[in-house]
C-alpha cells in the first residue's frame, strides 16, 4: 500500500490535544473524522461484498492518506487476520482472532475458551461500532469503566447487562447508528450497506432534501 499519513488512533489523539488547547482548527479537523469512519465502513462494504472477513477493524488498522488534490481518506489496512467466507455458508470457521479490546463478545468468548468459532460479518460490524464510537468521542472506548480493579474493557464486552456508553448532543445520529452495531446479539447488528446509508452519513445537501421530500408528502395529503 501507499505509505500512510498516520492512523485513525494517532489522529483522533491529535484532534483531542488541538480541544484541549483551544486551537481554532479544532472544528475543522473534528469534523474530518466523521468523513474516516465512513471511508472505513465503504472499505468494510467491499470487503463483505467480496465475501471476505476483516476480522480486525480497529484505529489502529483504519489509514489515513491524502490524495492528489490534498483531501484526506481513509482505508482498511492489515489483512493478516482476513479470511475468505465459504461459499457455502456465510461464515468461516476459525479460532477466535484479532485485538481483544474491539473484538465483538461472541469472537471474544471463543477466544477465551479456545473453541472453534463460526465468524461471520457480524463480528466485524461490532469491532467498526466500538471503533467509530472510539473516534467521535475523541478517544473514549465504549466499554470503559472506572473501576478500583483498573479496566475491564474484554470482561464488559463479554457482560450481556453492561451497556455500551452514549454520545451525547450533537452526535444523537451517531449514536443511535453505533449503539446498533454494538448489539451484543450478532443477529440484529445491521449490515454493512445499511451502516453507509444511515442518516449520520447524509450530507446537509441530503438532510434537506429529505425534509423536503417529507414535506411535500404531508403536502399532497
């Protein structure tokens, strides 16, 4: 690949630090990094349409680059972990795999146990979830507790009554999208295609069109 500008973990450090000290490109980078998360999920898209497994979607594994005109994107890097699915199902079966802190609780559980795990596209939704959450909170892992026994990250993955944590105002959007792809049950996790068309990723443009379109709906009424 083209060598990498930085990745999503790097970057979301330094939008991070430019907050805290009241830089005025705080916005503008802040902004930026709504663009990566949905670079990453069209990567994501391709992978799945190509019947392939990430199997390790995290910062650090989602690239930042700037292209010829100087816009910045971001891609899926490290495949080390990839696998192709069967073409007779529409999983692989494989031992659990990739980095513990954003790995989905079934993947997890295998893990764990050394058990043979039946992987499908669900895992890496859950690990994109915790991953675009991660991102926008500017660097708060979803499953982060304070607690007098240090972080427990993989234990409250793993506990089915530990709710992810929220996003507050403006990101209402952003939330609902990734507290869906954070299920814990891999069956009502959305697919990759519907994470791409949810209305987080609207453009202003398509958010007013939207409204139009409804408006004009109660209008012939």
């Amino acid at each position: 690949m083209e060598l990498a500008l930085c990745d999503l973990g790097s970057r979301v450090k330094h939008v991070k630090q430019l907050r805290d000290n009241n830089d005025d490109q705080f916005m503008s980078e802040q902004n930026k990094l709504a663009n990566f998360i949905y670079g990453a999920s069209k990567g994501l898209h391709w992978f799945h349409k190509s019947r392939i497994l990430q199997r390790d979607v995290k910062p650090g594994n989602i690239l930042i680059f700037k292209t010829g005109s100087g816009q910045e994107i971001a891609k899926l890097g490290d495949f080390g972990m990839s696998r192709k699915l069967s073409e007779a199902s529409t999983g692989t079966n494989s031992a659990g795999r990739g980095t513990s802190d954003w790995m989905a609780p079934e993947a997890l559980h295998a893990m764990n146990f050394g058990e043979t795990f039946y992987s499908t596209r669900c895992i890496d939704i859950f690990s994109l979830g915790v991953t675009s959450h991660y991102a926008l909170s500017l660097g708060t892992h979803p499953f982060e507790y304070k607690s007098q026994f240090g972080r427990l990250i993989m234990m409250n993955i793993l506990q089915d009554s530990v709710p992810a944590s929220k996003l507050d105002h403006p990101h209402y959007k952003a939330d609902h999208l990734f507290q869906w792809m954070m299920n814990k049950e891999p069956s009502k996790r959305p697919k990759i295609i519907e994470v791409l068309h949810h209305p987080f990723f609207r453009s202003s443009k398509q958010k007013r069109e939207f409204l139009v379109d409804l408006a004009r709906c109660f209008d012939s009424k």
